[in-house]
C-alpha cells in the first residue's frame, strides 16, 4: 500500500522487547518540509521508533513507511531516501573525516569531487585542517559534524535525527539549527528525537511527546511559547 | 556491484591504515619466505648428500680395484664393498618434505643379509621430529589459519564496536554485501600471499611444471576458504570479538594439534607397528645360527629356493663365501613374512589415517601436499621395495661369480647394478584429498550462511 503523501508514516506500529512493549501502536504522519521533534524520557520509545524506520529492528506489528514505502519490505530503496545522524556518530578511526565522508557518500550513490566533499564538511562546521585528519584523533563534537555533512551531502528526503546535537558546542548547535531549517525549506521531512524542549520549540514544526512507549501530545510549535511546552512535558512524565 | 568495490576500496584503506594487520601479514610473508628457504636448502642438502654417496662408492670401487688389482674372490668384494639404494627428492618434495626427514633417503648396501640393512639407519633425531619441518607446507598448513584469524576475527563485530555499523547500514547496502566485501578482501589479500608463496617456492625450488602447479594452487585456495569459512560461520553467531578470537583459536587448536594427537593415539592403537627392530633381531638370530647349522643342510635350504645353483661344487672347506652368503640369505628369507607384514602394516595406517583425516582439514591437507611431493609414507615403502629390488639384483649379479668360482676382476665393477629411485607424486590420493577438503569448504560456508540467515542481526 502506497502512501505518497508523506514523507514519514507510522501506522499502528509496536514494538515488543519479550516482556516489554517498547512502542504501543504508534500512528504517525510527517510531510515534506516538516520538522518533528519527539521529546521523552530516556526508555520512552524515541531510539526504539528511529531504528523502526531505518528497519535496523522489525515492527512486532503495525508498518513504518518512508515516502510511501514500507519499510520492513523495502529495506534497501528507503535507505535511498533517508539520512540518519545518531546520538554518537561514530566513524572509521583510521580513515580521515574526507574519507569517512567519500566513503558515506560514495555507498549512497554520489560521486562527489574532494573540493565538494571538503565544501560540505566545512559547512557541517569542521575546520579544513581537520578533515585531513584521521578521526581517531577526533573530538565528538567533530564526529557529529562529519555525520551532519554524511546527512547533508546525501540529499535525502527525510532525515532522522537522534539527539544530533549532543556534544555540539553552543554555537555549533546553533548554526545546526540554521541548517535544519534550511533543509526544510528545501522540502526535507526531519524527524528529530530530542530532550532539548528550547532546540524543539526554536526549529520543530511540530513536536510529540512521548511516554511508556505512547505518544501522548503532538501540538504545533507556532501555538505555544518555550515556557508553556516545558510546562506540558514536564505535566507528562510525572503524569 | 559498484558499492562492493567501494567497500572493498575502503577496506582496503583501513588495512593500509592499521599497523597491527600490516604486521601479521609481514610476518607471514617472512615465515613463507624462511619456509621456502628451508624446504630448498634441506632438499639441496639431501641432493648434495646423495651426490657424495656416488662418490663414496667410486671411493670404495677404487680402493678395492688397488687392493686387488689382478682380481679375486667375488665374496671379499661383496662383503667389503658397499653400495647404496638412493631416494631422490621429488622436485616438489621443497615444498613439502614430508617424511624424508624421519625415514632415510638412503640406504648403504652389501651383500650381506638384507633386512638389518634397511633398518640400520631407521633411527632418527627426536629434536629434529619434535621441532618438525618449517617448509612452506607448515607455513600454509598451521600459519596461514593464524593469518585469516588475525584478519577475520572481528569482521563484523568490529563494526558493531566501533560504533559505525548503524551509520553504515543507513546507507542503501544490505550487510550481507558488507560482509562478503569484507570476505573477499580478506581473501584477496590472504590468497594473493598464499599464491605468491607457493608460485615463488615453485620457481625457487625449480619444480617440474606439470599438472601439479594447477593441483597445489587449487588446494591452496581451498584450504584458505576453508578458514575463511569457519572465520564466517564464526562470525555468524553475532558474538563479540572476544569470544569470536577465543572460538577461533579454540578451533585451530582443535583442528591442528589436538583431533591429529588424538588420531596418532587411535591409529597406533588400532594400527600397531611391529618394530624394525625386532625383525632384525629374528634375523640376525637366524643369521648368526647359521655358523652352528650342517654345511649341507643349509645348502639344501638355498639350493631349494634356487635350485639352478645345485650343480656347483660340494663344500668340504671351513668357510667359503658361498656358504656365507646362503646362509645370510635364509635369515632374509626366515623373516620374509614379517618383512611384508611390517611394510603391509605401514600402509594399512597410511590408509587408516587417510579414513580418518576427514575429521582435521589440516591433516589432510598435509596430506594432500605431501603425496604431490612424493614424500609421504607410501613414497618410502616404494623406496624400500625398490632398495629390496636393487638388493636382489646385486645378488644375482654376484652369484655366478660365487658359485662358478668365477675370478671378480677390476672391470666387472662396471657391470654392478646401481640403484636409483624417484618416488612418483600420488596424484590420486591428492586429488581425493582435494575432493574431501571440496566437502568441508561447502559444508562449513552452507553452515555459516544458513546461520547467517537465521540469525536476525542486531544493528547496535
């Protein structure tokens, strides 16, 4: 079943973990251009709903669908259309940030020239000296940008996101933000799993909260203020 | 196909990049190389040895023509000249010696009795059995599955470790491309040395270029895959690198010192050898009773066996060569039986472990390598068949003299026999050992993969 209107769907889809239910029929539409950020409590089922629709693990029941595909069926091809920046990115210690990044890209299909590669780390915000150099000297701050410009450089429609800022500097954060946005207006979907309610309320379309594996509230960020968001999370996990 | 490559090149750039790797695969070239080294130099040794038994027996030949040069009895010459049975190393035996480090390669002849002489030089060095050959056989037999281990340990788990497998498998390729990409540069890289060590050793070792450069390559390459698919099947049970280096090692252990010391244990048990030793001591107890026994009576014996002998002269003196002879020839015929029991026995274990070696590649692949360079046990038991043979015929030549009491001049020395033997390669047995590793190969990869397939991989 196809569903070409959005760009990300959850349909009834749960998760178990033998005695846990992870995910408990999740339903969810994200549109082109949109940016979604999912605020919970660790254990809420953020991570579990992100390796979903990588298909990293396979719903108990329900589907996830990227671009209309379902995911558990089409493993390959939705991969062509997403990009994903974990919490931690990890990389090839012995290569340097060029290279991871050559690599990345090359296994997504694009043959970029050094010049370009090099453009798109220096965008991420990583110093030109430093993408010579091998990673395994890196901070995490300068691994995320590299997984930012691996995201960026794959164009991809939809982009998941979990806790992509965590080890970014302030200011770093900030000009991520900046590229989120751009992103979007480019009709990029972004699905953002995050604890920060301020990143969530400044760039979120929309945000969800989820607990105990449910999502409880989606609200629109353009109703409510920072303050008022904080407020509402805050009302849930003690719920 | 194109991201297999890239993923090879990748690999490729990692390899470059990790120093620990570099020097597991240096060490292994080196080992290769000193194998190579050692296998040539022992074989030019043999040769050389066997070079300088020729000239011992010219030596010998022309003291005894300046001892007597208007000739005399054939009996001093037989009994003062020696003569020796040569078993010339296969141009292959470089590569894998074998057993012609524990059985001789030659044996010093007279003609006196044979079966003391074929055994006087059974004795052998324990420090040289216990250190063992380090010819390019051992290197690729018990060192190579040391290389695959050491590149193939952490094939998947490292990805797991280090944290890139979930940004990898975001990317559009599945992970059994990921893994086979890995694989096959492993095998490249092993293969390539593999291929290189053996094609050097042949150059180096200047073998005959026949059917067997095809043979040892193919068994080479298969033998490689075969610990490239343990590695895999290994590596399918999505443990971490750890336990995948101990299960490894377990393996190897398994596989290449304890199932061979087990079966040792098993064929000497199911297989018993009767001793050389003791067949030379029944015959020399017949031999030396022969000084005791009536003149006639073992001439009768002799006379039976070789009855165109009987019209010669009655022996009335105390000694003569003839009857020295006779009677030194009755010991051998007097163990006659154990003789070929105990050379039946040889090949019977020979057989038995070739049953057995389904349960260690490695054995058989020793095997396999070792019957190609004609130095496994069965090319020895031929050898002492041909030494038996040479033996008979210098008999026959000597014994017209003998009894004719025909004078032995200085120019008979050229009409002696000489003996010379080259063990033939036992390609049969190679290639069903090929075809037995062939089996192995496909179960343990059909294993991995159905293993594999079954269980569901975990990204993180």
């Amino acid at each position: 079943m196809i569903h070409m209107e959005f760009a990300l769907e959850a349909r009834q889809l749960k998760k178990q973990y033998q005695d846990k239910l992870a995910l408990k029929g999740l339903n969810l539409q994200i549109e082109p251009g949109e940016i979604f950020c999912l605020l919970g409590q660790n254990g809420a089922g953020k991570s579990t709903t992100i390796n979903l629709f990588l298909g990293f693990i396979t719903p108990t029941s329900g589907a996830a669908y990227i671009n209309g595909l379902e995911v558990a069926t089409n493993q390959l091809k939705v991969k062509e259309y997403l990009a994903y920046i974990p919490e931690n990115v990890m990389l090839y210690p012995n290569l340097t940030g060029l290279e991871n990044l050559a690599l990345f890209s090359s296994l997504a299909g694009f043959d970029y020239s050094p010049e370009s590669l090099m453009q798109y780390l220096i965008e991420a915000g990583l110093p030109s000296e430093a993408a010579t150099r091998k990673v395994g000297a890196y901070s995490k701050g300068m691994r995320q940008k590299v997984g930012i410009a691996i995201a960026v450089a794959k164009r991809a429609k939809v982009l998941l996101l979990d806790e992509p800022t965590s080890g970014l500097d302030p200011k770093a954060s900030n000009e991520f933000s900046d590229l989120l946005l751009k992103l979007s207006s480019q009709g990029t979907a972004i699905f953002m799993a995050t604890h920060d309610i301020f990143r969530a309320k400044e760039v979120g379309t929309r945000v969800g909260i989820m607990h105990e594996g449910e999502l409880v509230d989606v609200l629109s960020t353009a109703d409510l203020n920072a303050n008022e968001l904080e407020n509402l999370y805050l009302n849930y996990m003690h719920a | 196909m194109k991201k297999f490559w890239i993923l090879i090149k990748y690999e490729w750039l990692n390899f470059r990049a990790d120093k620990g790797l570099l020097i597991l695969v240096t060490l292994t070239l080196l080992a290769g190389l000193y194998g190579i080294y050692y296998g040539t130099t022992e074989v030019q040794r043999q040769q050389q040895n066997i070079a300088g038994l020729e000239k011992l027996t010219e030596h010998n030949v022309e003291e005894l023509k300046a001892k007597y040069p208007e000739g005399t009895d054939a009996g001093d010459i037989g009994y003062y000249h020696s003569t020796f049975a040569v078993h010339h190393p296969d141009s292959w035996a470089s590569l894998a010696l074998g057993q012609r480090d524990v059985n001789p390669y030659y044996i010093k002849l007279r003609l006196l009795n044979l079966q003391s002489q074929l055994y006087d030089t059974e004795n052998i060095n324990p420090q040289k059995v216990l250190a063992g050959n380090f010819d390019l056989s051992f290197v690729l037999v018990y060192l190579f599955p040391l290389l695959i281990i050491g590149l193939c340990f952490n094939i998947l788990s490292i990805e797991k470790e280090q944290g890139t497998l979930p940004l990898l498998l975001s990317q559009p390729i599945s992970l059994p491309l990921i893994v086979g990409a890995k694989l096959t540069f492993r095998m490249l890289v092993v293969l390539g040395l593999g291929l290189l060590l053996s094609i050097l050793a042949m150059i180096w070792g200047k073998v005959l270029p026949d059917g067997r450069v095809a043979l040892w390559l193919g068994v080479v390459m298969l033998y490689c895959f075969f610990w490239f698919a343990v590695a895999f099947l290994v590596a399918a049970l999505q443990k971490n690198s750890a336990f995948n280096a101990v299960t490894l090692l377990g393996v190897w252990l398994l596989l290449t010192i304890v199932i061979p010391a087990l079966l040792n244990v098993y064929v000497s048990i199911k297989q018993p050898i009767p001793q050389a030793l003791a067949l030379t001591i029944q015959q020399r107890e017949v031999v030396h009773g022969g000084w005791d026994k009536p003149k006639r009576e073992t001439m009768d014996k002799f006379f039976a066996l070789y009855p165109q002998w009987r019209d010669t002269t009655e022996i009335k003196e105390r000694f003569v060569w003839r009857w020295y002879y006779a009677f030194h020839h009755l010991g051998d015929v007097a163990v006659q039986d154990l003789a070929t029991q105990y050379k039946q026995t040889l090949l019977a274990r020979h057989e038995l472990v070739q049953k057995l070696n389904v349960l260690s590649v490695p054995v058989n692949v020793q095997g396999i390598f070792n019957a190609m360079a004609g130095s496994d046990l069965p090319s020895y038991v031929q050898f002492l068949q041909s030494a038996t043979r040479y033996h008979d015929s210098l008999r026959e030549f000597y014994y017209p003299f003998l009894f004719r009491q025909i004078t032995f001049t200085p120019a008979d020395f050229a009409r002696e026999p000489r003996h010379s033997f080259s063990s033939a390669p036992d390609v049969d047995s190679a290639v069903n050992g090929f075809v037995k590793l062939l089996g192995s190969v496909v179960v343990v990869f059909g294993a991995g993969l159905l293993l594999f397939r079954w269980k569901t991989a975990s990204v993180k």
